[in-house]
C-alpha cells in the first residue's frame, strides 16, 4: 500500500531522509580529508625548490672540481 502509516511511502521516505544524512555525513568526511591533504603538501613547493638549489649548487661545485683537474 502506499500512503498509509506504516507503508511503502512512509518507508520510502525514512530511506530518503536516512540517505539524506548519510551524503551529508559522507560529504563532510571527504571535505575533512581533502582538506587534511591539501594541508600535508604545504611545503612541498618550497621543499622542491630548496632541493633544486641544493642540486644545481652540487652540480656545478662537481664540474668546477673536474675542470679545475684539467688546468
């Protein structure tokens, strides 16, 4: 039957309200760790950068030995 107490209808609806809720709490979890990553690579730029410096200082010390050998 649908429309009475206790029916199909009311069921349904306790499902859609239920479902409802879940989303909302499901959404926010994600929201929460989206957030929690993003924050986890805040200094990944800078982090990067730092080891690029680092690299090309090690390279061209690493050349300028080697060159130095032939002079």
């Amino acid at each position: 039957m649908i429309g009475e107490k206790d029916s199909t209808g009311a069921s349904f609806d306790r499902v859609d309200t239920q479902l409802r809720y879940a989303l909302a709490h499901e959404q926010e979890d994600f929201r929460r760790a989206a957030d929690d990553g993003r924050g986890a690579f805040a200094g990944l730029a800078v982090g990067a950068a730092v080891l690029a410096v680092l690299g090309a200082t090690g390279a061209v010390l690493g050349i300028g030995r080697r060159l130095s050998e032939y002079r």
